[in-house]
C-alpha cells in the first residue's frame, strides 16, 4: 500500500492579514513489496484561502495531503505509476544477459 507524506511547505509570511500561508507543498508518494521499492515526488502549489483558514500550527498531514489532491495531484495515477516501477523491478521488460562466449 502507498503511503504519503508531506515534505516540505512553503508560504508567505502575511498574507491578506493571515501569518504563515501555504503556498507550495512537497509531496512523496512511496511504497514497497517484496524487496522492491519505488517513489513520486514533486511539488503542488495551492490556491490561497478563500474562507475558512487553518493556521499553520495547526495543520495535519491529512489536511495538506487533501489539498494538494484537490489542486491537481491525481493520486491514483501516482499510486499506479509507483506500483507500475515497482513490478518493472520485479519483472524487468528487458534483461541484460552475459555474452554467450563469455
């Protein structure tokens, strides 16, 4: 199963009378099986607050994880393409074999 983190927030320092507004977040994606492993990252930028304001402080993973879901990052399609590396490892499209006079 994937899992997801928050690796990095990035934000103004005042913002429309706000302290400490998200503007860029750096997300993972990851996951393991079988000894394989594989990865996403990038980074989302999110709108600034248009209503209810969650102070800095009292962000959550959950909370940044469900904005940049809600700001363009399809997680789905990361979660397949992370899965997708991780069976290439396990059964790679093209092996490199030893020269057969070798």
């Amino acid at each position: 199963m994937a899992t997801w983190s928050i690796v990095r927030l990035d934000c103004f320092p005042q913002y429309d009378g706000r302290a400490d507004v998200v503007s860029r977040v750096v997300w993972e994606c990851s996951d393991s099986q079988n000894g394989h492993s594989a990865s996403a990252s990038a980074l989302c930028f999110v709108p600034p607050p248009n209503g209810a304001f969650v102070p800095y402080n009292q962000l959550t993973q959950q909370t940044v994880l469900d904005w940049i879901w809600a700001n363009g990052v399809d997680k789905p399609s990361v979660e397949a393409r992370v899965a997708q590396d991780i069976e290439r490892q396990a059964n790679p499209p093209i092996l490199v074999k030893p020269l057969p006079w070798s």
